[in-house]
C-alpha cells in the first residue's frame, strides 16, 4: 500500500512517499481504509525526534483519520466492516490502510463528512477532557484560550461556548482572531500586538480568569499565569512555542492557583471510559450544529510534507486535511 515515509529525524523535508505492507489488526483491532487524514503539529513533534514516543526508522507517521472499516478482530465487537468512523492513531495514519484501536475510533454522525471527521476526534477530544474533567469549567466562570486559532484551540473556545464559560481567545494576529469570534468568543486578544496580563485584567474589571487552555507554553504561558483569578487553574495541553516552561510554587501558592496537564493520548491509555464519554458528548453537539470543525485546506494525500510545513510556519486557522478527492 502507498504511504507517507519518514525516513530520519528532523522536518517535512524528511518524509517521502513509499509502499509498505498492509497492516493487519490483532483480535481487539479493526483495520480502517482512510478517505481523510488531519496534519496535525504533533507530526512535526513525532518527526522531528522529540515525541514521547519514537518509533523504529523508517516509518509512518500521521495520527487522525476518517474513512470506513474494512475489517474487524474476533474480540472486537462495537464496529463492524462498512462502518463511517474516525480514529486517532499516534503513528502510521498517513497510509492507505491503518490500524486503530476501538477505544480511539468513533462512529461518524450523521452527515460528518470524511474531512471533517479526519479533524474531529484528537482535536476537539483533547478540548473535551482538558476543560470538563482536568478544569473541571463551571457555567459562568471565565476561560482564556492561548493559540485561540489552532484546530484544538478552535474547539475549546466552541466548547467552552457550550460549557457556559464566558471566553477569551488571543492569538497572534487579527485574522486568526476573527476566526476565533467567528467560533463563539466573546472577546479577542491580540498578543503579538497588545500585552497580555493588562488586556486580560482589563476584560475581567482587574480580577483575571478562572481557567486557561495552554497549547502554546514558552512565553505565552509566563504571562497566562499572572491573568489567573485566585483559585484559578491553568490546564497544560502542550507547548507548540517549542519552549517548555516552569512554574512558581510561590505564585502558585499566593494566588491559590493550579498549574496541571491534560494529555488525550495517554487519556486514552489510562482513561478509555473518559474517552467514549467525550466521543458521545461531542457527536451529539456536532448533530445538533454547535460544533462547526474549521477546515483551513483540503490537500491530496502525496502532499503531506507540504501540509505539515504550512503547520510550522503558524499560518493555519483550524485544520489541515488530506484527501484522496483533490
């Protein structure tokens, strides 16, 4: 089967298009035959060397996929062959068939398109579990979003729309945070442009904000942890600046606050129940129309070297997605 190939650690240069054999799933797997696939930055991560995990050389990376089950293990019984699901993979996605596992796939809703479904599960799954079970979002407490208009950070601010939280986006530019209006934020900061903390205390009568969602770190981090109200909580999601920081126990403690992470992937490992939880919730707010998946570009399939430096460069509002339709 075609697949996406990385050969040695380092960027999207590195990746180049090969065959390798078809997968076949183990008894508790099914094998899936993706019609979309999501760039995520994490490929750059899982790439690049640094990830947490490090396959063996050569292989393939690409980790969200929608497409149709092609067959099923003895032990699996929740989806069966012809089924419409995507998937979260931490490796091997950017093929023409792909193992997943059960506890990571999920039906499509009525109506999802493939593209939309390749964007959908890790994205809005890691939203899901950082803002209701790691922050815990209350109706009517605040939320600030860092990179407000990244895939995860787009659904965060739709999420937490729908969790009652009055929400501030900033992100680095006025068109991305058009974007993040556009998706439910009440209010926009432009952090390349105005400082953050003052904004911040600002928008909130000096008092700051209950919960922030940090996919960002390095300096964005160091100025969200001085807009935090007292009592609030700081949810880690990652650290796409590339630097990642530390915290002050003395400010932690003066101010009552939480600093705490929220990982999907290793949710997914020691949480499964969780999981399904999030894929039930947030199937049913995308039939009812409150979650609208930004697509940023469509791409074929033998262009995800280019999908991934467009990644890089921090110009992409929403998502990346290949397709075997371009």
């Amino acid at each position: 089967m075609k697949a996406i190939l990385c050969e040695r650690w380092g960027g999207p240069e590195t990746l180049r298009i090969g065959t390798v054999p078809i997968p076949q799933p183990s008894r508790d797997e099914l094998l899936v035959g993706p019609q979309a696939w999501a760039a995520n930055f994490a490929d750059l991560v899982l790439i690049g060397g640094s990830y947490h995990l490090k396959p063996a050389l050569p292989f393939v990376p690409g980790m969200e996929i929608a497409g149709r089950v092609v067959s099923v293990g003895d032990a699996v019984s929740a989806f069966k062959p012809g089924d419409r699901v995507a998937c979260y993979v931490e490796s091997g996605g950017f093929a023409e068939y792909v193992v997943a596992r059960p506890d990571a796939t999920m039906l499509l809703p009525e109506g999802m398109p493939y593209e939309t479904g390749a964007a959908f599960p890790a994205t809005y799954g890691t939203a899901h579990i950082a803002l209701t079970h790691r922050a815990r979002v209350e109706r009517g407490e605040s939320l600030l979003v860092l990179g407000a208009a990244g895939g995860v950070g787009l659904a965060a601010v739709e999420l937490g729309k729908l969790l009652g939280a009055s929400v501030i986006a900033a992100a680095s530019s006025a068109e991305k945070l058009q974007v993040a209006a556009e998706h439910g934020a009440d209010h926009v900061v432009n952090y390349a442009a105005d400082p953050l903390v003052q904004r911040v205390k600002a928008l909130t009568n000096g008092r700051g904000v209950d919960v922030i969602f940090d996919p960002v770190g390095g300096d964005r981090f160091d100025d969200a942890l001085r807009c935090l109200a007292f009592e609030g909580r700081l949810v880690v999601i990652g650290f796409a600046s590339g630097r990642i920081p530390t915290a002050s126990a003395g400010r932690l403690l003066i101010k009552s606050t939480g600093v705490m992470g929220s990982s999907w992937t290793f949710s997914l490992k020691q949480r499964p129940a969780l999981v399904r939880k999030a894929f039930e919730d947030l199937s049913s707010w995308y039939a009812s129309g409150a979650l609208r998946p930004r697509i940023h570009a469509v791409m074929p399939f033998e262009k995800a070297a280019d999908a991934l430096r467009l990644l890089s460069q921090r110009t992409v509002s929403g998502k990346i997605v290949l397709t075997k339709r371009t």
